[in-house]
C-alpha cells in the first residue's frame, strides 16, 4: 500500500488498517524468531507500512489542530 492509498483511507479504515499491519509486524517477529518464516524482509516491509500509516494519522492531527487554530485567531 503507498502513501496515495493511505492517504486516501478514512479515518476509520486508517486505524483499522493501521492495527491490523502492527498485529502483521507481531506476527512476522514471532515467525522469524520461531524460525518458521524464512523470508526475514517481510518484517522491513510491514515496519515502513506501519511507519508510512502513523505519518498519515499524525498529518491529519497536525491539520485538524491548525485548522482550529485559524478559526480563533481571525
């Protein structure tokens, strides 16, 4: 999923998204140190997921506050 698919999510669907790529990060880690997994980049790959999900939430927070801030100002 690229930043284009996430940024068009609601902010719902971010979050169940969001969680269900940590619950897949948690999954790959126990894998891996089960050795039941033997591609080892699937964890990279579902760590930047995550990562590119939480920029995309944080951004919109970021918004939502300067949005309010420019209403009481003027």
């Amino acid at each position: 999923m690229d930043m284009t698919e996430i940024r068009g999510l609601t902010d719902v669907r971010l979050a169940e998204e969001l969680e269900d790529a940590r619950r897949e990060v948690f999954d790959l880690r126990f894998r891996a140190v089960t050795r039941q997994s033997s591609n080892t980049n699937e964890t990279g790959v579902a760590k930047k997921k995550v990562a590119r999900m939480m920029t995309v939430r944080r951004e919109r927070q970021i918004s939502n506050v300067e949005d309010k801030g420019d209403d009481n100002g003027s």
